[in-house]
C-alpha cells in the first residue's frame, strides 16, 4: 500500500535507512566553511547580508544567527531561556479517540516516544527549537526496522546551513547536495533547476540542491511574524539591535581605556637632552602598563586625574544605550522585561512582575502549541503510518504547561464544593495532583478520625426540631453532686441551655458554608486584580454578587430557636 505524507508526497521507504543531510568531509555541507560575517559588521554588510537570504541563499545569514549567540551574552540568555523552557514540559499523547484502534495507535507512539529509555523526543526538543531565532530548524530522523516495525532511534539536529529555501513559493525546505537528479523523491525531475507541483503551489528547485525526503525530517518553523519563514526569525530583527549594541561596546572599552587611567605627564629640566625626553617618554608609557619606571635624578612624572563635566555622562549614555538594547532584545524574545532584568529606577511592583511573567507563560503556550503540531506532523503520522497504515485520525502529541495552581487552596475549594453536595469524579482530582489510581489490593490511606466522631455529641428531644436537625444530642444524666452554684447545677440538666449551646456549636462548624457565598465573589475579585486600584474597582463590582440568602435563613431559624428555648426555660425556672 502507498503511503503520502503530510504534504502529499509518495513515501519512498528504501530512503528511510539513509542519512539524507548528514555532514560531509569536503562536500558541500562540511563543519570547515566557516565565514563569520560578523567581524567588521556594518549597517551596509549586514543589509547584504539580509538582502542575500531573501533572494534564496541564506547562508551568510544563518552563520550571523550563530555569531550572535555566541558573541552576544543577553540574546544567548534569554533566547536559551525561552528554548529551554519549552524543553522541559511533559509530553502526553493522547488517542484521537475512545476505539480500540485509535487506543492501539497512541500506545504504539507513547511506548516509542514517551515511556522509551532509550530514546525520547523531549531531549531533541532543544535543538528543535532552534527555529525561534533562524526562522526554521530541520532534525533528521534516524529510523531502525526491526522485523516488520518501524521505529525511530535518534532525532539529529542538522546545520541550517546546510539548507535552502526553493525559488517559487519560498515556504519548501531543500537540502544542499551535490547530486541534481533528486534521488527520486520527485517524478520526472531532469537537471538542476526544476519545478513540481505540490498541491497547489509551484516548486522550484534551486540548483545543488533536492527536496527533504519524505518521513525523513521534522521542520519546525517558529515566526516571529507573518511572511517567508526566513524573514520569522527572531535574529533577523535582533540582528539591527546587535550590530549598535557592538557599537556601543567598542566605543564604551576604547572610552574606559582613555579614560579609566590617569593622564601621566613627564617632566624634564632646561638642559635635558634628546636621548633623556626619549627616556623620559618611555618611562611615561610604561607607567601605564607595567606600573614602574626608573628616571634619571632631576625628572619627574606626574599623574592627572581628568575631571570633566561631561566625563560621567558619556560614561552613563554607554551603560544607558547597552540597557536599552538588552531590554530590546529580552522584549523581542521574551515579550517582556521583568524576568530578566529589575528597572533602574523605581524598582518593579508584584503586580507588574506578575503581568511581566503571564506575557512570558503566554508565549510559552503558543510555542508548545506549534512544536506539538511539527511533531504530530513529521513524527506522530509516520510511526502510525509505517507501522499500522494510513488513516483518518491520528493520535495527538501535547505538551503541557506547567501548573501553577496551589493544591492546597485547589483542595479546599474541591472540599467544599463536594460538601454542598457537588459530584468530582476521583480520576480528575489524581490527574490534577499527578497520583495514580490505586490498584486492585493495593493499602490506602485511611482519613485521620476525628475526636467528634470517637464521641457522641449530648441529645436532648425536647429541643426545638430545627435547631437539632442532624445534629442529636444525647441527654445528660443526672449526677447528684454538691456545688455552691445552685443555678449552674439546674442548668446543666435544662433543655434550654443545651439546645442554645448545640445551635452555637453548630453554626462555629458551618460557618464556612454560610459565609462562602457572601466571600467567595470578593476573594476572586482580589485575585483577579492586578493592583491596589484594580481592586477597588474589582471589589465595588462584586457586591451585587454577594448572597446573604443562606445567611439570613440561618441566623432568623438560630434566633427563633433560641427564642423558644429562652421562654422554654423560663417556664421552668
């Protein structure tokens, strides 16, 4: 049977087995070619460079992302921050249905991708990810076939390099090789710059080069914006913050060098000759480096600190134009600037911090949700393919974000809601606080008895129905003893009394199930705020949402409880 990937391109299974983009000695994608356009950039070189990869070689290009991380200490941070973020979520694959098959098709894929020793797809999600900066990334499955199923053993990262764009729609990934026939991945391809339809865009194959094979890469594109993916990337925007910034730094060290060191002035007598000034020259130069010079008697050097006016504030617009390009480059990457580094002045308030971090967690979110959707795409449907054949429905690769809901507060909101009478199924409330399911035999724990329920609360039946209502109390027996308090000893035994102090009781125990409704629309308000305004607002707003209803109902059945308890007992007294 034919298998068709993602693209609809027949799969040729013979080509799985080799390495299509594997590095080559002196071929065209060697380790060796190494130009680093960076040294002596300019804004006329970097506008090249920029205008070459948008016309389909963007190798000059792709060589200046990598520059730019290793030469640029903040763009490295915060763009391994945000790669090394989407790295560490857990991945789940869940079956694109309920059926047996559907089921049978998501254990294949979680038993190769997730719950392997050997091998697991979140360890290659780094170099994945690559894509945030360079606009795409392209990792080569390594596939084995072991009897008759397909599994892949390693995920290796290829040199964006070593790959181009196709001349037509700009969106087809090809990689850069000596042979033009194509290795028949493509029907009817003849000499070195052809076109083929796929779908219904055109193709065209640029010279030295052929198209990914099918089943064979994961691309992962990652734009920062709409267009051409080699226009997405985030270096080609941070590549302009990068070249002024390399401005500022070497005018900052030449700055420093001037000026950090006192000015050293040698001085000499009337009758000093050539040979003594020269002397006394190369003394004067040494001074700055070696920190020590001999004179002959009668000369001297002199240090003079350079006081300027405006000697501090050029030295301030350095760090102040340095600051201001990492604070560019941290919003480009990370959307925000408080998680990496504090304001200069004023400091950050929480709430500000708090935004600052759920901007981060958003785009977090849409990161994972894109790397789900390359892998679901590039590895999820071959495994299924190879192994169990086409079909309709495929299971689904998820990363999940991390929670940051505290269990503590989860489950005493969870109490309460069963309390009032709510059905929580247990399977949700386990998967939420990631425990299993005990097995069949297997010992629990056991909730802690409480001293109420080891005794029995006192009864009395003469007290009024709704004040004891699930709530019994047993009658007290009757103890003859002395006491000086003849009032306190008739009152021990006096139905009024214990039903007054059994509705007390009752009320301190339930307190949380009256005041819930009138408290729960000001705690959300307040947790929804961002600051203290916010909350004021937020707060006038939740009062129409306050319920005294249940309140009310119980504080006029308490008072008419204890009314008739009160004049109960005045009869008896």
């Amino acid at each position: 049977m034919a298998l068709f990937d993602a693209y609809g391109r027949p799969v040729d299974t013979g080509l799985l087995k080799e390495e299509q983009a594997a590095a080559t000695f002196s071929g065209i994608r060697n380790i060796y070619s190494i130009m680093h356009p960076s040294i002596g950039i300019t804004p006329e070189k970097l506008n090249a460079i920029l205008r070459q990869s948008e016309l389909g070689d963007p190798y000059l290009f792709l060589e200046l992302c990598e520059d730019m991380e290793e030469k640029d200490l903040h763009y490295l941070s915060v763009l391994s921050t945000r790669k090394q973020t989407v790295a560490q979520l857990d991945i789940t694959v869940k079956p694109a249905s309920s059926s047996a098959e559907d089921k049978m098709a998501a254990d294949l894929v979680r038993d190769m991708l997730v719950e392997n020793g050997d091998f697991n797809v979140q360890a290659a999600l780094f170099d994945i990810l690559d894509a945030i900066g360079k606009g795409f990334s392209a990792t080569e499955i390594i596939w084995d076939q072991q009897s008759t199923e397909w599994a892949p053993v390693a995920l290796k990262w290829r040199d964006p390099r070593w790959f181009m764009f196709d001349w037509i729609s700009g969106n087809m990934i090809l990689v850069r090789t000596l042979r033009t026939d194509g290795q028949g991945l493509l029907r009817g391809l003849e000499g070195s710059l052809v076109e083929y339809n796929k779908g219904d865009a055109r193709i065209g194959i640029q010279p030295a080069t052929e198209p990914l094979a099918p089943y064979k890469f994961i691309t992962h594109f990652s734009k920062a914006k709409s267009g051409l993916p080699i226009r997405g990337g985030l270096s080609r925007a941070a590549s302009w913050v990068y070249m002024f910034k390399t401005f500022i730094m070497k005018d900052w060290v030449t700055f420093a060098e001037r000026f950090g060191m006192p000015a050293r002035v040698g001085k000499y007598g009337p009758g000093a000759s050539s040979g003594d000034r020269e002397l006394l020259l190369r003394a004067a130069a040494a001074l700055g480096s070696d920190a020590a010079a001999i004179l002959p008697e009668g000369m001297e050097i002199e240090f003079l600190e350079v006081k300027s006016s405006g000697g501090g504030r050029s030295q301030s617009i350095y760090e102040q134009a340095a600051v201001y390009f990492d604070s560019a480059m941290s919003k480009a990457v990370l959307g925000q600037t408080l998680t990496t580094e504090m304001p200069g002045r004023g400091g950050g308030s929480r709430a500000a911090a708090q935004v600052h971090a759920d901007v981060r967690r958003d785009i977090l979110a849409w990161d994972a949700v894109r790397v789900a959707e390359s892998l679901n795409r590039d590895l999820v449907k071959p495994i299924v393919d190879l192994n169990l054949g086409e079909r309709r429905r495929y299971p689904l690769i998820t990363l999940g974000l991390p929670d940051d809901q505290d269990m503590k507060v989860f489950s005493d909101v969870v109490g309460t809601l069963v309390d009032r009478g709510l059905k929580v199924g247990q399977r949700a409330i386990l998967d939420k606080v990631g425990l299993p399911a005990p097995v069949q035999g297997e010992a629990v724990l056991q909730p802690r008895t409480s001293i109420s329920e080891k005794a029995p609360e006192p009864d009395d039946t003469n007290a009024p129905d709704d004040l004891l209502d699930e709530a019994p109390v047993q009658p007290t027996p009757h103890v003859r003893k002395r006491t000086t308090n003849r009032k306190t000893r008739r009152n021990r035994a006096r139905p009024d009394t214990l039903a007054i102090e059994a509705g007390a009781t009752r009320m301190s125990e339930e307190w949380e199930l009256v005041m819930g409704p009138l408290v729960d629309p000001l705690q959300r308000s307040i947790a929804q705020a961002r600051d203290l305004p916010d909350v004021k607002k937020r707060l006038a707003e939740a009062v129409p949402e306050m319920n005294t209803d249940d309140l009310v109902e119980r504080l006029a059945r308490a008072g008419f409880a204890v009314r008739a308890a009160g004049r109960m007992g005045a009869r008896l007294s």
